[in-house]
C-alpha cells in the first residue's frame, strides 16, 4: 500500500502547501475583524460540504473496487445527487443569510451569502473526480488532480484579494475555480465510462442504503468537530474567532497524510476481503497504524515545541493570543495515528459509526459550556480532544467484539510504544534550543525542525523502528533521482 499512499501523498502535498499559503497571505491584507470573517464564511462552507455529501462520495470507494460493470452508474448516481443537494442547499443559503449572519455574530456575513451559495452549488457535484480516480487504481491522475485543483484554487482566491482586498473578492476567484473544476469532473467521467454513465435506480438504492447511514454518520461527527468554532464564533466577535482559530489551525501534512494512507488502505482491504483473503486485513491495518505513527508521533512533538515561533511567523505577533490554544489542539495529531473510521467502514459498520458520534456529539455539546466557562478558549479544544479520544476507543471496542480484532491485536502495542520513546527523546535537544537559543522566529524554528529531525530519524534507524526493508524501499526511489545528480557532479568536477 506505500507506494499508492506516497504517490497520492505527493499531490495532496503539493495541494495543501499552496493552499496553506492562503490564509497567511490573506491575514496580511485583511483587519482581523474581516479575517475572522473570512474563516466564518469558509467554516461554513466546509462544515455544510461535510454534511451535504450525505455519503453518496465516500460510498464510491466502496462500491467501485470490484464493479467494473456498475463502476459508471455508481459515478453518475453521485454526480446527479450531489448537483441536486448543492443546488438545494445553496438555495437555502441564499434565503437564510440574514439568520446566519444573526447566530454567527456578523452581520458582514450576510452579503456574503449568495457567492458562497453559488461556490457551493457548483463545487459539490465534482466531489468525485479524485476518489473515482483513486477507486480505479488511477494514483497518479488521482495525485495530479489533487494538486492542480489545489493550486488553481489558491491562485484564484490570492489574485482578487491583492487587487480588490475585499472577503467579496475571494469568493468570486473560488466560484471561477468551481466552473473549472466541475467541467474537469464532467468531462473525465464521459472519457472514461462513456455510455456506462448513465443513471440507475437499481444501483442507487444500495448506494443509498450503504450511503444514507454513512450521511447520518457524518452529520454527527462535522457536527462534534465544528461544533466548538460555531461556539466561540455565537458567543465571541469577529476578532476573537479569528484568534481561536488560528490556534485551531489544520497542518495540511497531517490531513494529507492521513487520507491518502487510509484511502489505500481501505481499497487493500476491501479487494482482500472479496478475494477471500480476509486474514491479511488485519496485518494491514498494523502496518497503517505503524507507519502514521512512525510520522504522526514526531510531528506532535515538534508541533508541540515549535508553537509558539510556528504562530508568530506565519500569523504575525498579533496572533499571539493563539499560541496556547495552537499547542493543545497539536494533540489532534497524536489521534490520527489510529483511523479507526477506515477499518469500520471496510466492513459496513455504518451504522456504529453513527453511534459514535451520537456520544461524541453529546459529550461536546453537553460539557463545553463547563469548559468555556473554567479554561476560556481553550476549553472547546480539550473538550473535543476528550470526546476525539473516546470514539477511538468506542471503535476499537466495536471490532473485538465483532471478532475482527483482540485485545492483542487491535493495535501495534509495541511497535506504538517503540515509536514514542524516540520520538519523547528526540524532544529533548529540541526543547532546549528553543528555550536557550536568541533568534528571530523563522530561524529558531529552522534551527529546532533540524535538530528534532536528525535526532528522531538517528534514534529510529538506531532502535530498529524503521524497518530494514523500509530503509531499502526509500533508497530504491530515491536512486533513480540520485543517479542523475552524482553523473552531473562527476561530469562537473
């Protein structure tokens, strides 16, 4: 699974490092007040995109591996619901922007309304494009079309706002990119399924029945894990929301990571399970666990350190009110290390899935108010960390008692525990450097990323937690773009 998770990595990586740019170009031009209303708009949308793709996207990698007959009704099924729900669903935004306006604290908010109604409209139906890519073993088209989106997609919400300097502006270049994309989406699915692409009821209703309890799902996890921004943006101005979240900030690596990883492994596992060879599903899900840890632990860590000249370079001092927020809410990361959602949905426990989040949802809105109250804006955070932690757990719990896993294996126990000691260790130089070294943020940071590095991969080669034919698996990729470089050093010298 390596290769097709780094090759999708690569073009998410591409993708999430231009759009991480964005918010940190845009916090130049705009006041704080129009900054957080900024993050209100595009918390909206992606809050709403979660909610509104009632699971007819997702279901994809589930149905297609395997169904090449049905792969192109699968496709157009999606295409023609997800056009119906954005064409909805923007309606509704543009006739309900006075009242969201009103419960988020903004009245700049509602003029807004209408672009974001049309960027939504017309972004939601090309959903599919890179997951029926990454379905169909396409990697490398999937990993393009990740990173070319990504990148027209920050370009044409920085250009508007260089010239114009206006929230107004921004949604203008992201409807211009939404055109472009859904004809991409459009005329991909018609090369590649041709006459197969057509609408079918038959295959729509075990769509819906796989998606419909999936939708649920997820109405009520983008619920737990929005619900502490739409807190604090109800309850705070436009200025403190931009504060909390900036310390609420989404590294794009982790995400990137996190998906693409657990996208192959998912088409694995299903692909294994239909051959009849259920037996390797579960040193799959190991060696998933073992490798985001090997990435996730140490970029906790570093995160953890670095935080507080992490913020002050990419957000300026005037940010500096979201250092400790940023530092508790690196603890996500740590998380991410176990996808329990993949494994469960690999074998159609949609249903539990919903009732995980049921219980996470009551535990944030029944307990945040008691946070708020006693640790002030970090309170949302440790309290959606609390409930993040006690679905994984839920989870895992579900599979033993299915008999999929046991108490041994459900997860990598010493493989975990081999990976946090050297990434605990590796801290410690990294800590004092920080706490001793005088310099400007950006080379403190540099200084600290560096040492923690070296130190983490010397102490992981030296301990055996990179494996030996891990080791040999990077150098063969990394030779054929070496080999060229030494020639020309020979030829140089």
């Amino acid at each position: 699974m390596l290769k097709p998770a780094l090759t999708l990595m690569a073009g998410r990586t591409l993708g999430y490092a231009v759009l991480f740019l964005v918010p940190i170009i845009l916090v130049r031009l705009f006041s704080q007040e129009e900054f957080g209303t900024y993050k209100q708009v595009f918390l909206l949308y992606g809050t709403i995109l979660n909610l509104a793709q009632v699971g007819m996207s997702e279901s994809l990698f589930y149905f297609i591996p395997g169904s090449s007959e049905d792969a192109g009704r699968y496709v157009c099924n999606s295409i023609l619901v997800l056009g119906g729900i954005g064409l909805l669903t923007g309606g509704l935004l543009y006739l309900g922007g006075d009242l969201i306006a009103q419960y988020l604290n903004n009245t700049a908010l509602s003029p807004l309304m209408p672009l974001l109604a049309a960027y939504f409209f017309l972004m939601l139906a090309s959903y599919v494009l890179e997951i029926v890519m990454t379905a169909r073993h396409q990697y490398s088209y999937a990993a393009a079309a990740y990173g070319l989106s990504d990148v027209a997609r920050a370009a044409l919400i920085v250009m508007p706002a260089l010239v114009f300097q206006t929230v107004a502006s921004v949604l203008y270049g992201a409807i211009l990119h939404a055109v472009i994309r859904l004809g991409a989406t459009i005329w991909y699915s018609v090369k590649q399924f041709g006459a197969g692409l057509r609408p079918d009821r038959s295959v729509l209703l075990r769509q819906l029945a796989y998606s419909l309890p999936f939708a649920l799902y997820v109405l009520f996890q983008t619920g737990q894990e929005s619900l502490h921004l739409f807190v604090v943006s109800s309850w705070f101005d436009a200025t403190t929301f931009a504060i909390y979240s900036v310390g609420c900030l989404q590294i794009p690596l982790a995400e990137v990571v996190s998906m693409s990883v657990v996208n192959v492994m998912m088409v694995g596992m299903v692909q294994a399970i239909r051959d009849g060879r259920e037996a390797a599903v579960v040193p799959m899900w190991h060696d998933t666990v073992r490798k985001l840890a090997l990435m996730f632990f140490p970029f906790a860590a570093i995160l953890l350190i670095t935080a507080r000249d992490l913020i002050m370079f990419l957000f300026t001092d005037a940010y500096a009110a979201s250092v400790p927020i940023f530092r508790t809410w690196s603890l996500v990361v740590l998380l991410s290390a176990v996808p329990m959602d993949g494994l469960l949905r690999v074998y159609a426990q949609t249903p539990f899935l919903l009732v995980i989040n049921v219980v996470k949802f009551i535990l944030v809105a029944g307990a945040i108010y008691w946070f708020v109250s006693g640790l002030g804006l970090i309170g949302p955070v440790v309290i959606t960390l609390l409930a993040l932690a006690a679905g994984k757990a839920i989870g895992l719990a579900r599979m033993m008692v299915c008999g999929h896993l046991n108490g041994g294996n459900v997860l990598p126990w010493r493989s975990l525990l081999e990976i946090g000691f050297v990434a605990g260790a590796a801290s410690l130089p990294a800590w004092w450097i920080t706490a001793q070294v005088s310099a400007p943020p950006v080379a403190r940071l540099a200084m600290t990323a560096f040492a923690y590095g070296v130190v983490y991969v010397g102490l992981a080669l030296l301990c055996g937690v990179i494996r030996k034919n891990e080791q040999d698996r990077v150098l063969r990729w990394i030779q054929p773009a070496w080999r060229p470089m030494r020639f020309r050093a020979l030829f140089m010298r």
